[in-house]
C-alpha cells in the first residue's frame, strides 16, 4: 500500500466519522448550557471531604463525637400518671471547639399548653377526616404535658441560668467548656405522661378497662442534644415529625413504680434479686440458655391474676446500659414476660424479649419472639453482629416506635382472639422494623431530626430481607406460595407514589418536617431505590459488602448522607453519583420504552446518503477507505440495489477483509449475522436506569441483554442500539420482570402490545 494513499484513506475515515455522528445530534446550533449531565460526579451536592469525614466515606483521623453520661433517679406514680426524676448528666467534650453553652432537648414541650406544634399545619378543611384525630384536634381538653423544670444546678448545687426555648434548653456554664473536659450539671423535673392512643405519641399510657395501665415510656428525662462537625449543635427544634438526634454515653437509671409491675427497659437488670421473685429468677436464668424457644419468666395465667391486684407498696428496678444514645422502659402490672437466648455470631448470645398484656395472645406468644429472633440473625448477617445484650418487642396499642434494645409494636388481636392476616404480618413487620431500629438509626446513630431516610429507608430495606427471610424460615406462617406480603421494598409497589402529583412530592434528601406523604418519601422510596441498587444496579455481592463497610465504619458512631453514599461507591468500585442525584435528589421518575425497531442488510457500495456525503465535499468514491454500508429496508438502496444483488457482492469488501485478517479456523469460530436492526429507545422518564431488554426471535428463543446505565450517558432521551443477528427478532420487551419501577409499561413492548384502556374496562364495567 502507498503511504499517500494510506494517510488518505485516514483523513477521509476520520472526516466521515465526524459527519456521522454530528448526524445524530441536532441540526440546529445548540446554545451554550451548564454541565446538566446526569452523570457528572457530585461535587456540588456534596460537602468537601475534610479531616473529620474522607472521601471515602470513612470516618476521618480528626473525627470525633461528643459523649453524655447520665446517673438518673425516676418515680412513676400510678395514681397520677406522673413521672418525677432527678439526673446528673457528664457530658465531655471531645471535639477541638470550645463550647460557651449547652443544649438540652426537652421533647415532652411538644405537648405543653403553649406549644406551637398543632399550630404549624395549614391545609384547610379536608373532604374526611379520621375521627380520632378530629375529636383529638377539636373537642380535646388541653392536656397539661411538658417538662416543669425543677432546677438546673452544678455539682456544688449551685443554680446554672438556662433559657427554655420550646423543646430545647440552652444551660449557660460557668466558663467555656474547652476540648477534652468534662462537665457534670443535676437537673430535677417532673412531667404529666399522656395517653398515648388518643395522642399518637411515642411514650405515654394505655388506659384498659379494669383501669389497668401500661407504660411505655421515652423522652421522659431532659437529653443532650448532639454536638459535632456537621451541624455544630444540632438544636432543630422537635415539632413532631423529625425524630431525633442524641450522643452517644452510658446510663445508671433506677426507676420506681408499684410493687406489682413489671418492668424492663434500656440496659442491664443490676438487681434481680431484689426485684424477681425466687420462682422468676429461676426462669429468668434458664431463659439464657433455651434457644429454640422461650421461656415464660411471668405466664398468661400469673399475669391474669396479677392484673387483678393493686400494690401500695413500691419497687425499685435498676438498669445499667453502656454505649446507647437513649433510653426507654415499660412498666405494668398486666405483663406476660419471655425471653429467649439468640447467637448473632459464633461466640455471641443475645436476648430475644416479648412483653405484652393478655390482649395481644394468641398472636404475640405464638409471633413476637420469632420475629425478634429472625431480625437479629438477619440483620447481624448483613452489617454486625448486635453488640447489646436483648432486644426486647413490648406490645403498645397503634404503636411503632424504637429506642436501643426496646420498642413498641402494634398488632392486637379482636376480643374473642380472631385476627386477620392484615393484623398478623402487620405485627410482624412491624416488629422487624422497630427491633432492627437498633442497628439504624440507635447504633448506626445517624441524625433523625435532619435526615428521616437515614434510618427509616435504610431499615425499611434491612425489613424488605428480613420478611424475606422470616417466610424462610418460618413457611408455616406464611401462604402456600412461600412469600412473605411485604408493603415496602419491591419496585412495583413504590410506582403510585412516583408518577403521583409533583406539587407532592419532595426529594427524599429533605428533613421529614418539610416533606409530604413522610411514609413513601422517608421509607419506601428509600428502602425500594436500594433493593434496585442490591437487585439491578450493583448485584447482591458488591451490594452486601459496600452496605456492611457502611455499617461497620459507623457502628457507635454518626454518620450523615454523604458518608454512606461515598462507603457505596467506595467498596465496589461502581460510579453511584447518577442515582444518588436521580433517586435522592430529586422527584424524577423511570420511564424507559422501546420506540421502534428498523432493520437493515449489508452492502459494500456507496449508499445513498454517503453519495450525497462525497458530492458536498467535492470527492470521488475511489476516495474512500474501505467501508461497509447498512441499507435500511426500506430505503431505495435496499429495493432497487441490495435485494437484486448476489450476497457474495453485497459481502464483498467484508468477506476480503475477514479473508485477509483472519485463518480458516478463525473464520470458521466467527457469527455471521444476516441481520442488521436498529432498535430506539427512549426515556420518557428522567432518572437513567440500566438497559434490561428481552429480544424474542422468530424460532421462539429469548435473549436477555443489560445494557449499562451509562448508555444514557450523552442523550438522555433516546438511544439507538445495533442488534446483529441470524434469527429475525419478533419482539422486543423493555424491563421484562418489572425490576426498575418504571411507572408507565404501555412503552415497554415492541410490536406494541395493545392492551385495553382505562376507558375501555369503565365502559366495560358500567355496561356489565
Ligand atoms: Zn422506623
């Protein structure tokens, strides 16, 4: 070959690749824009990486999180519903900031006279309305809750000045407390505790007929609120749908109630003896080694005859935990008590815990222990093996609500004991996701009040498996096809929610007091885009090990968004900037359809098009390197040149060049495709999703192709993909098993698949 020719033959090739592809933009010059790629990196959301947090997503050498002891001494008055308490907090301060002042939260402000809280929600008068919350809005006597701050002294008892704001209280220290002190402050305080089924609280009572109560009880001490390098002090204040944000620390509460009750809570019985009578000390520590069930430390039939007695007489229960960022506990007289050993890991045993009056059998003894069971195994598998020493699932009426090692569960059987499949996996469920709170947001101890998706998603998610894994192991409690009815998780079931009304709908990286629908933008969205990611985008593998690198970077400490998006792209090497961007970001939706399919033949002469091509650039065709022409058959290339020539001409140049570059044997090996379609796909929907494509051939056979998501990389609407083939394809389906949540399917099919409309089954149905 002569060089001339040969430098041609390049210049001419890469011209020709130029004017092709400029073919498949626009035609009109575009105005210059700002880098809109769904696939840039995340530089502008996301905080600069620093000593404190990395780019990595790890916890930074200068990272650091403050700590809060607390020594407590509480009395519950059972006349009154009333709880009195004293505590001593420690609070050191670990970061390099010196600190003017302190903040307390005081949750319990929420419901006194003067809060703001049931103020704060427009809307107007909707067309119904839950007649409890309307009785509760408009025919209420105004309950006297709130803390009465007794006093707030230093350790010598001198009066500290604070400032009450709300829900939080500002403690003005004598001098500045400097990096590495400790400062200890007593603060004494009581507080009316509510009802919580008229109030829809997280704490409170129920009143049973027989005017027996349960306790279950939270918020109910002045708490530290949260110092670090994000937010400085975390002081947002509590108005009702924000959760919560706490330090870490150890906790000494002694809490006394009527002899009668029984009562358990965050941490460790430090006194058993005093507390339990001999028979239940027996119970109590035989449960430790019964692993396949549990063991009644209080029966149904002692806790029907407790129910009936009415002590004056008090008792003091006192719990030790360490390392808990809060701290809860139940107390009744009307209490059926069990507990069952768990191993998490090889040298490791938990236990598992159901306290619950007679109203909630059969359903609680035969469900709640299992359920607490199966979410420490599966939960341990998939982060860490649970550090505390129980888990405890407390029966509350309308109740869902978690605090470390204990939590309240719906999920209450009729009065004769009947109860629907609703109410049983209901309960199940909603065990699951309050004893696996634990490990998000109580030990992955992430801010709830600014991020609600931080533990609520990501729990839900850890939820979706273990239903999965309950039905598993437990195929008699489920229907015969094996599957657990799980409300959150699979893509299908979040659909609704994302094509709804975009005037309701925020971004899932919003703090829960400013989003609609808290349910679909807190926990099903969230916990439905990471089943995509584990199902679709990553595969279980790289999903399971970014996800325990996640959860074990942040074990006992506080991790924010950025920190988790960063672990997941981290340990898997897989670019996730897109669909954090698409999926939290913002309220875009999947739509991805097959547009249309056109086939074409091989030709070795000049088309049509590249004529035209050479004629505007003043060339001959003897100009050209060798190439090799698609015709479309329905061109007239195809019909009045293609068809009528032999194959062997239109193979030519090819069939010379496979000749010239490849042995027999290598020839012999190769796919000789006859057929040539270009298949469109557009993206009516704005988040970019992998490519799943189904192609069904005229012989019946299938093939399934993913192509990446970066497909969509340099055209957000359409693409264009060449399929090469010796089989004709008859069909072509886009999503085949419903894996991406695209919220409108009557594009996913070619030939399209003419399914009845909206209007047609209406006419149907008023005609019938
Ligand atoms: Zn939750």
């Amino acid at each position: 070959m002569h060089k001339f020719k040969y430098l041609l033959a390049g210049f001419c090739f890469l011209s020709f690749s130029a004017v092709f592809s400029q073919e498949n933009g626009s035609e009109e010059p575009e105005q210059g824009h700002s880098n809109t790629n769904k696939f840039r990196q995340m530089y502008e959301e996301f905080s600069t990486p620093n000593m404190y947090r990395t780019a990595s997503g790890a916890p930074g050498p200068a990272y650091y999180q403050q700590q809060a002891d607390y020594k407590m001494d509480i009395e519950l008055n059972d006349e009154s519903q009333k709880i009195t308490g004293k505590e001593t907090i420690t609070y050191t301060n670990n970061s390099p900031d010196k600190l003017e002042f302190l903040w307390v939260q005081l949750d319990q402000n929420v419901r006194a006279k003067d809060s703001k809280a049931p103020l704060r929600n427009g809307g107007g008068v909707p067309p119904a309305e839950e007649t409890a919350n309307f009785a509760n809005k408009y025919y209420k006597a105004p309950f006297d809750g709130g803390f009465n701050i007794q006093s707030v002294k230093d350790t010598k008892g001198r009066n500290l000045p604070h400032t009450i704001n709300q829900t939080m209280m500002r403690i003005d220290i004598p001098k500045p407390l400097e990096p590495g002190e400790k400062y200890s402050f007593n603060i004494e305080w009581w507080y009316n505790v509510n009802n919580h089924t008229i109030d829809r609280a997280r704490s409170g009572y129920e009143l049973f007929p027989d005017g027996n109560k349960n306790y279950v009880i939270a918020q109910f001490y002045p708490r530290m609120a949260v110092y670090n390098d994000v937010e400085g002090w975390q002081n947002h204040q509590f108005w009702g749908s924000g959760e919560f944000a706490l330090p870490f620390g150890n906790f000494e509460v002694n809490i006394t109630v009527p002899a009668d009750h029984i009562l358990d809570g965050t941490g460790v019985l430090q006194n058993p003896k005093e507390v339990l009578t001999d028979e239940m000390l027996k119970r109590y520590e035989k449960a430790k080694t019964s692993y396949k069930k549990p063991v009644f430390i209080v029966t149904e039939d002692e806790a029907r005859e407790n129910e009936k007695g009415h002590a004056t007489d008090k008792k003091t229960w006192r719990l030790k935990a360490e390392n808990v960022r809060d701290f809860a506990f139940t107390t009744s007289r009307k209490y059926i008590w069990e507990m069952q050993a768990v191993k998490t890991s090889e040298n490791k045993t938990v236990m598992a815990v159901s306290i619950y009056p007679k109203e909630g059998n059969p359903l609680w003894e035969e469900y709640s222990t299992k359920a607490v069971v199966q979410t420490l195994k599966t939960y341990s598998h998939h982060t860490f093996a649970y550090p505390y020493p129980k888990a405890i699932s407390v029966h509350a009426k309308n109740q869902g609500m978690e605090y470390p090692m204990i939590c309240w569960n719906y999920g209450r059987p009729n009065e004769d004991g009947t109860y629907s499949d609703r109410t049983k996996f209901g309960m199940i469920s909603v065990i699951i996701h309050e004893v696996g709170h634990n490990y998000f947001p109580m030990i992955v101890n992430s801010d709830e009040r600014q991020w609600g998706w931080m533990d609520e998603g990501i729990n839900t998610f850890c939820q979706y498996l273990t239903e999965q894994e309950f039905a598993k192991s437990h195929p008699e409690a489920v229907g015969p096809d094996g599957k657990y009815p799980s409300r959150r998780g699979e893509p299908s079931k979040i659909v609704d929610y994302m094509k709804g009304d975009q005037n309701f709908i925020a971004p899932i990286m919003s703090n829960p007091e400013n989003v609609f629908q808290l349910g679909a933008n807190a926990y099903a969205k969230p916990a439905t885009a990471l089943n995509i990611l584990r199902e679709t985008v990553m595969g279980h593998d790289l999903f399971d090990y970014a996800f325990q690198t996640y959860a074990q970077r942040w074990m006992f400490k506080h991790p924010t968004p950025e920190d988790f998006f960063r672990t997941m792209e981290d340990a898997s090497a897989v670019d996730l900037d897109w669909f954090w961007r698409e999926w939290f970001y913002t309220t875009d939706h999947v739509d991805i359809g097959v547009e249309g399919v056109k086939k074409y033949y091989v030709s070795s002469t000049p088309n049509a098009r590249v004529k035209e091509i050479l004629e505007e650039r003043g060339m001959a065709e003897s100009d050209l390197p060798d190439l090799v022409y698609l015709v479309a058959e329905d061109s007239d290339d195809y019909k009045n040149e293609v068809s009528k020539r032999s194959e062997e001409d239109n193979f030519k140049s090819l069939n010379e060049y496979l000749m010239d570059n490849f042995t027999p044997t290598e020839r012999a090996k190769m796919e000789k495709p006859k057929y040539f379609y270009e298949v469109s796909f557009n993206k009516p929907g704005g988040i970019p999703m992998p490519l799943i494509v189904e192609y069904t051939y005229k012989d019946g056979t299938k093939k399934d192709i993913t192509y990446p998501v970066e497909i969509w990389r340099k055209n957000d609407k359409e693409v264009k993909i060449v399929e090469a083939t010796n089989k004709e394809i008859t069909s072509i389906v886009v999503d085949p098993k419903a894996e991406t949540a695209d919220v409108d399917t009557s594009n996913n099919s070619w030939p399209e698949q003419k399914g009845e409309s909206d209007f047609d089954k209406f006419k149907e149905k008023v005609q019938n």
